[in-house]
C-alpha cells in the first residue's frame, strides 16, 4: 500500500502525528523500533505542567502554549488529566526571596489568560505547617501554592494511538526503521525490520517523518549519512517511593543548583524526580539508572523530609531529547521544538516537551506538508476515553456496575485507566466466559484485560502489559505474582516472542534493570 506518509518513532510526538494526519484524511502509517512510548515518553514527571521554571530562562511563548494546551488536554482527556495544587516554599534552600516567586506566580497565571487553572495564593508558615508537619521541621516558612496538572503519559500515548487507528492510521510496534530509498517514480520505499518475525517489510510514502526523539541521531546517522547531529541528550530518573510523610505537591529547589525537583502523591506512593545527567550523542541502551543518581535524589527527598525512611518501590529512567543548536547547560535548556528537512519528502523533529505534543505535532505537519495543505484544528476533538461531563461519567460507571465482574477496585481502575473505553473492554471480557477469570496479586485483573491490551492496543509482551497498558509495575509487586499468566496468554498470539525479542522480551531482566523491589538478584 502507498500512503501519504509514513511516520518513524511511537512516543508521544510520533503518536499525536498520526492522530492528526489521520484526522487530515492522510493515509498513515506508523512504525515503532520498540513498543509505544518506551523510550523518552512515559518515562516522565507524570506532569501535565505549563512549565513554571522556564520563566527564568524568558521562554514566555513556551510557557504561554503550555499553560493553554495543558487546559486544553484537560478538557479533551478528563480520565488521564487531573488538576492539582503545588507548593513552591520560600525556604533557606532556595535561590528566590518571596517576591521574586510572587512574580514569577503572578505572571504563570497571566499567561494562561482565560485558561487558567485555580490561581495562587500564599500560604502562610502556621499553615504550611499544619498541612505538611513533617516538612523541614526545623524551619518557619511560608510557600506560595499553585496549579498545574498531573496525567498517565502511557496511557495518553495509547489514547493518541487508538484515535488514530479509529481514523484509518496503520499502527505497527516492534518494527524497526531501516532506511530509505527513491525509486524510478520519484516515491519514498521505506525499509522496516519486523521484528516478530525477522523480516524486512518495504513500504512506499508520499513522505517520511522521523518522530525518534532521543533516537533521532543514531537513525540518522544509519540511515541518511552526512546528517548534522540535532539532539542533545539529558538522562533524568525518578523514583516511586512508599511511606514518604507528605500529601502535597511540592516544585522544591536543589540545594546550590539551577535545578528544581518535583515530589508528587502518584498512584497511593510518591514519584520523587528528577536527576539532569548529560549523555552522549547517542542514548544508552538500555537507559538504565545510575547509583549516584538514586543517592541524589534520596538525599534531596531526606533534605526536605529528614524524617523520612526511605523505602524505593522501583525507578523510572527516561531521556530528553534537547534540541542541539541550543547552547549551554542541559539544566538550562529550552525545551522549544526544532523541525528539520533532512532531504527531498524526509523530515524529522527534535525537542519539545510533553504538554504542547499537539500542537508540536500540528507545526510538523505543517513543516512537512509545505504550506501545500491547510491542516485542520483537532483542538477540540476527545480522546477516545473522555467523557463529556460529570454526568457521562457516572453513567459510565453505573453501566460499568452492571456487569458481575466489576467490583469497586476494577471500576475504579477501568475509570482512571480506560475512561469511557472501560465499556467497551467490560463488552469484550463478558463475551467469553474464559476472559472473566482473575489474575493472582493484589491488581483486581481480570483475564479479559489482557486480551484487550493485546488485540486492541498492541501489547506484545509482559512488560508493554504491565508497564504501559497498566499500571501493574508501580506496585510492590510489580506484576511478578501473575507473570506466568499474562505470558502464556501474550504467547498464545505471538509464538515466537522470547526468541524475537531476546531480552527485550523478559520482565523479569526489565525489573532488575530498574531497581524494581520485586526483581529477583541484584539489579
């Protein structure tokens, strides 16, 4: 099949191109080396943010979309996006006195203009301290508390994904760029490495868009030689911890540093990031999380929370593809988007940050269809799991609870995990009766799930299922009690996956790398 264009790279920028040449009416192909998001895109704060801290650097137009697109997406995806209040303390620690974060909040707020979220407010230090009794017990200070949004990155790569499936998109993971070639009529002949089955599937495109993200070097490298290199690499890590004393979200500055780190109440523990570590000009594979990096930011969380024991359920390590024009230190980078003409019809794109991916995937396309093309607004257009309102919500729930097998913690999962598309996999799991049973663990899993996750959402292999369809791995278990389930159901479609994907297809390699608690040896 010919299609207008065939995109390279499933993260989120990739995923919001397709969504959107779908919605052109463009035929669409999509093809990811590994499985959606694995790389750089749900290895995130897990903040949907307007990105206060780029203030300093006077990147006002970056901050201004950010704040508008997060209202945005927190209009389009409700099940996926929540608005939370964070706390920025005035403390000894920090670089700013109480005016210069008043203006900096005062000005966060104005760039959202009619989009705004709850304005700040200052919180004085008696307050503080009956909110947060275990923050630094030994200093009076006051914080200025605001609003920004928190999300599930793997889940809005997936929504992003399944729209543009709805809309004629071919999805494919596990398939592997190659290169590129001309033939006689002029047509792009794109190369792809099936991965599942080891061999080379030869596509043909109107045009080529390179969406790879921290991947975008070495592929060029490979595959247009002579490529000026265009990213930058920056390693951060995150840690999911238990029992840490707080319920508040705090932006909280690193101690002598240009840097801020985030502690945020996540899925009933918290997620403690993030660490700044330059890489080389290629990414590490697998990117992995150094020693010196888990002390950091133990040290920073036992700074602030000096009470604290810590108690680390897993890591999260993810890279930044930083635009390479830009000079200076990785601290202090923009995070604005770059776009480049490699040859005749290839493109590719560079940069950006998580919130503005819509509108990073609506300046793409028109870079890459060259003015020739007015592209249409999907601004408005939902996510396939949102609701409308309040009262779509519960109503989705009340039929939800018509099924047997939804019990307050499967509702609840469903709501946050699948919104309204909880109804169609409750339609899918009561269509046999083998899809009802449960998985072991504490997860409130059914059968069905996994099934869904893999003829409806691409999930090859326990850590795509565990990792990123769900929210499994961020459990003191992390999924291990129903690995030898999950497995020989996946195994039943793709026979052959052990031997495919090597490694990559082991879930138990993937927790030990990430330090997760439930990894059996050293990690």
């Amino acid at each position: 099949m010919d299609y207008d264009l065939i995109i390279v790279g499933g993260g989120i920028n990739g995923a919001a191109l397709a969504r959107l040449a779908a919605f052109q009416g463009l035929s669409t192909a999509l093809f990811e080396a590994g499985d959606f998001g694995r790389g750089a895109s749900t290895n995130t704060s897990k903040l949907l943010h307007g990105g206060l801290r780029y203030l300093e650097t006077f990147d006002f137009g970056l901050v201004r979309d950010s704040v508008r697109e997060r209202a945005q997406l927190l209009s389009i995806a409700p099940h996926l996006v929540e608005a939370r209040r964070f706390l920025f303390p005035r403390t000894r620690l920090g670089r700013h006195g109480r005016p210069g974060i008043k203006a900096g909040m005062v000005l966060y707020d104005f760039l959202a203009g009619s989009r705004r979220l709850d304005p700040h407010r200052w919180v004085a230090p008696a307050e503080l301290r009956e909110k947060e009794p275990h923050f630094l017990p030994g200093e009076d200070c006051g914080a200025y508390e605001y609003s920004d949004c928190v999300m599930d990155d793997a889940r809005m790569v997936m929504e992003n994904l399944v729209d543009a499936a709805a809309m004629g998109a071919s999805i494919h993971n596990y398939q592997a760029f190659q290169g590129v070639e001309r033939n006689a009529d002029g047509v792009l002949e794109a190369t792809v490495l099936d991965r599942l089955t080891g061999r080379d599937v030869v596509h043909r495109g109107r045009k080529v868009a390179l969406a790879l993200g921290p991947w975008t070097d070495q592929v060029a490298k490979s595959a247009f030689p002579g490529t000026a290199p265009q990213v930058r690499l920056s390693q951060g890590i995150h840690l999911i911890a238990d029992g840490l004393p707080s319920r508040s979200c705090f932006i909280l500055p690193v101690p002598g540093s240009k840097r801020y780190f985030f502690i945020v109440p996540w899925k009933g523990k918290h997620l403690i990031g993030t660490t700044e570590t330059e890489v080389g000009l290629y990414p590490p594979e697998p990117a992995v999380p150094q020693g010196r990096e888990v002390e950091e930011l133990l040290r920073l969380a036992g700074t602030y929370f000096p009470e604290w024991k810590p108690d680390v359920i897993c890591t999260i390590t993810g890279l930044r593809p930083l635009a390479r024009s830009a000079k200076g230190s990785t601290i202090t980078l923009s995070r604005e988007h770059e776009f480049h003409r490699i040859q005749e019809n290839v493109y590719s794109a560079v940069g950006g940050k998580y919130t503005t991916h819509r509108s990073f995937a609506e300046g793409f396309l028109e870079f890459v269809l060259e003015g020739k093309a007015e592209v249409k607004d999907i601004k408005s257009r939902p996510l396939p799991g949102a609701w409308a309102d309040d009262a779509e919500r519960d109503r989705i729930r009340r039929d939800l609870r018509a099924f047997a097998f939804v019990d307050d913690p499967v509702e609840g999962a469903w709501m946050r995990r699948y919104g309204k598309r909880a109804l169609e996999l409750a339609g899918y799991v009561a269509a046999s009766a083998a899809r009802k049973g449960r998985l072991p663990g504490p997860y409130g899993m059914l059968l069905g799930e996994v099934e869904f996750s893999a003829e409806k959402e691409w999930a090859r292999t326990p850590e795509d299922f565990f990792r990123r369809r769900t929210d499994a791995y961020f459990t003191r278990g992390g999924g291990a009690e129903c690995l030898a389930g999950v497995e020989a159901l996946l195994r039943n479609r793709t026979p052959n996956l052990a031997k495919s994907l090597g490694p990559d297809a082991d879930y138990q390699v993937f927790l030990a790398r990430n330090r997760h608690v439930a990894a059996e040896g050293p990690a």
